[in-house]
C-alpha cells in the first residue's frame, strides 16, 4: 500500500513537470515570432492553417514566458501601415504583384527586416508563401523544378510577374525597402538644424532612371523633397539617395 503511495505520487510529479515543461516551451518561445505570429493571424491569406498550440489551443503559463499585452498588438498595427503606402506604391509601379496581396506582403516584409534579413531572404519567403506548388504548375511557369514557389504568391501575381515569377518578389520587396528607408532619412534630415537643402543624389551608369537625370544637381528644400523612387521613376531597382546640403 505505501509503495503503490509512493509510485502514486511520483507518477504525478513527472507528469506535473512534463506539462509545466512543454507549457514552458510554448509560452516562451522568441519573442520576434510571437510578434509575427499575431501579425499572421490578422493577414493570413484563404485556405492557410492557423498554428495551433500545445493541447488544442489551450495555453498553460505556470508563470513561464511573456505575457502579450494589447499595446503591442497596436504598435505592430502602426507598423503595417507604416509600410503599406511604399508596398503598394512598389506593387504599382513594378506591376509584378497585385495590390491587394499587401496585406499578406507587409508583415513578411516588416518581420524579415527586423530579424536582420537582406531584399533576397525576404522575397524567398514571399515567393514561397502558401502551398508548394507541383511540378506541372511550375513547368507551366517556366521555372525549373526545385523552384520553391507558393500558390498564394503565384497567384498573387500579375500577368506581368508570372513572365518574371522567381524575380517579381526580388523586385518589389526591394523597391519598397528601399522607399521605406530613403523616407525615414528624409524625416532625418528635415529634423536637423542644420541642413538647408536636399539634393537627390542617383546612380551613376546605366541604371539611372531618366526621371533622376532631369533634377540632376537640383537643390530641394527639406520638406518639399520628392519622395523616393521618384514618380516617374523607369528603373527596376531605385538606387537614388537622399543627401543633406549644410548651412
């Protein structure tokens, strides 16, 4: 009686601290994919799983982890948004991606970059994003067999991006990047004291868009620089700069 006491209890221990070690593993997991992972519920495309978590959805914190709290919910909305004007703009101007795939593209794009990710690593993840496509669609496509492409990218492309499909996400996830970094220096320099003027400084060579060469030397004042890339702006990778002039 005292020993099937003692197997009892002990017995109850071990399950005790299998459940508390996998609640552990559950709740503190990176902190970067929880943000992503609540970005992926509000923008997951149709027909895409949802993860679950450990026990059919129920989550078990004993303590354990990071608790999520409703202002960083909203922080990781403004930074959607944030980005959403210069996907799109890039979506239109490349005419490779449908506008309305932003949606998905954003979060993508936001959480690659804040893991540290180049243009490529990031487009990699969008053209893979959905199920993988089988060898006849892509040979449809073009592209070779061990191409690693999704049906929510594929589909998410326009005539023109299906000529190009392993490219198209290179050169929006580029383009958007770039106008993206070139406005937070714009807001930069207009913050500072110190500068008078703002001349837009372009790609030396043959990858200079005709729209660049024609305010070649030109001097803007500081909030009434054009945004970058340029509206008429003809290259498929902008490599324009913005550059302060001091007082």
């Amino acid at each position: 009686m005292a020993n099937s006491l003692i197997f009892g209890l002990l017995g109850g221990l071990v399950v005790a601290g299998i459940v508390a070690f996998l609640a552990y593993r559950s709740s503190g997991r990176d902190e970067d994919q929880d943000d992503f992972d609540d970005l992926e519920d509000d923008v997951r495309p149709a027909g895409r799983k949802p993860k679950r978590s450990l026990f059919g959805g129920f989550s078990f914190s004993f303590g354990f982890g990071r608790r999520k709290s409703a202002p960083q919910v909203e922080r990781r909305s403004e930074k959607v948004a944030g980005w959403r004007k210069e996907i799109e703009e890039a979506c239109d101007a490349t005419g490779l991606i449908k506008s309305e795939a932003v949606s998905w593209i954003a979060p993508l794009i936001i959480d690659g970059h804040k893991r540290g990710s180049d243009d490529h690593t990031i487009a990699t993840k969008i053209s893979g994003w959905g199920n993988a496509l089988c060898e006849d669609d892509k040979s449809r496509l073009g592209v070779r067999a061990d191409a690693k492409l999704g049906r929510e990218y594929v589909d998410a492309l326009t005539r023109k991006g299906r000529k190009r499909p392993l490219a198209a996400a290179y050169f929006v996830v580029q383009r958007a990047t770039h106008a993206h970094s070139q406005s937070e220096r714009l807001k930069h320099l207009c913050g500072d004291d110190h500068i008078e003027g703002i001349e837009i400084i372009a790609t030396e060579g043959a990858l200079t868009c005709l729209a660049a060469q024609d305010i070649e030397g030109k001097v803007f004042e500081p909030k009434k620089a054009p945004s970058l890339p340029l509206r008429r702006c003809d290259a498929e990778s902008c490599r324009c700069v913005y550059q302060g002039i001091e007082a």
